[in-house]
C-alpha cells in the first residue's frame, strides 16, 4: 500500500473546530499522482512505484520525454520514487489521490525551506552581538573560532556565516484536519516547509503512541 504522495503547498489559513477554537492549518493539494514505473523483485531487485506529480508542457528533456512515452502518461514536473514491501495489483497509468490519507490521523511533511542566502552568524545561529560603543570594532563581526596554537585549525561544523536556508526539513506527527478528496486538498494543523507553491513530500507518520507503546 502506498503511504505517502507528492503534493504542493498552497497557502496557510484558519478554521473553526467543533468547540469554536480557532485552529491554523496548512493548505496542501496532495496530489492526484500518476504511477509512471513499476520496480519489481524480478526486475529491479526490490519493489516500487515512481509517481509522477503535475504535468509539464515545456522544456522536457528527451531521456525524459522517451520515459513518460514508454508509460503513456503525460510528462510530470515532480517523479519520485516510493518503496513498498509489494506493489500489489497497481500498474504503470494508475492515479493515487489524496484519499490514502482518509483514515490516517497524523502525517509527516518534507519540503524545501526558503532560501535566505548568504547570512552572517548573529542572523543564521542567533549570536549575540558585540558592545556599540567606546571604539569597538566587533558590533557584527564573529568571535574566536579556534586557537592558533593548538589545535591550530577550525572544528568541523563551527557555528560560521554562510548559506541559510534551502534545505531539506521534514516536520513529524502533524495532525490531519481535513481531506478533500474531491478538490485533492489536504489541511494539516500547523505549518509546513518551503514556499506556497513549494513542493512537498506527504506519508504517514511512523510515530508510535506512548500509551500503545506501554501497552506492548
């Protein structure tokens, strides 16, 4: 059974629950996803399906035009390959919605953050900054990052000034609010990474309860 989808992030809102709280949700069109290739044991070694995710109109490399030729399918902006134990009965052409997530109550999202650019380290790590006034020149500037002596060198992963933002984070357990299976909408309380129009990776958290992992 295929546990997770490629969807895209529309926009952040809010809704009223049944006691009248205000809950925050994020948007998600989740999917419909199209099964371009399917991977089995007899001729890949291991079972899985590539979903393929938005069409695509232009600038389709022809490696990639020839692939969804041999599918039959409409070239996808988004392919991404999902492992599985079996891939049961589905084929090359099938279409996976967001209806997967109809009976599951908390989800995992994974996207792309927004890039920020080239920061320093009081932006990107939350330093403190430096004394203003009576002639210091260290407002904004980093502090010591070793020793020149011993150990003569920079630790690796040294809180330093650099590329913020654009990188892969995936937010756990989020609670699903509602499934539109109708519109291929998703609303998940919170938020997610990335973007509106940025997109994402939906599965079903692996998360175990406490109170069904005391009761093993």
């Amino acid at each position: 059974m295929i546990d997770r989808i490629i969807g895209k992030k529309i926009r952040m809102t809010q809704i009223f629950a049944e006691d009248g709280k205000i809950v925050p949700v994020t948007v998600l069109q989740a999917g419909p996803c199209e099964v371009v290739q399917v991977k089995s044991e007899d001729t890949d070694k291991y079972c899985a399906v590539q979903l393929g995710f938005e069409d695509k109109k232009r600038n389709v490399s022809k490696p990639l035009a020839g692939h969804f030729k041999k599918a039959g399918v409409d070239a996808k902006r988004v392919l991404r390959e999902v492992r599985l134990d079996d891939v049961g009965d589905l084929k090359v052409g099938d279409r996976v919605g967001v209806e997967i997530f109809k009976e599951i109550e908390r989800v995992d999202v994974s996207g792309i953050t927004k890039g920020k650019g080239f920061q320093g380290q009081i932006r990107r790590h939350n330093f403190a900054r430096g004394p203003g006034s009576h002639g210091s020149k260290n407002v904004r500037r980093s502090g010591s990052i070793g020793c020149s002596a011993t150990p003569a060198r920079v630790f690796k992963n040294t809180k330093m000034a650099g590329q913020m933002g654009n990188v892969t984070r995936t937010i756990k357990n989020l609670e699903v609010v509602e499934v539109d299976a109708e519109n291929n909408l998703l609303l998940v309380k919170g938020s997610v990474p990335g973007p509106n129009g940025g997109h994402v990776i939906v599965r079903r958290t692996n998360i175990i309860k406490k109170s069904q992992s005391n009761n093993d």
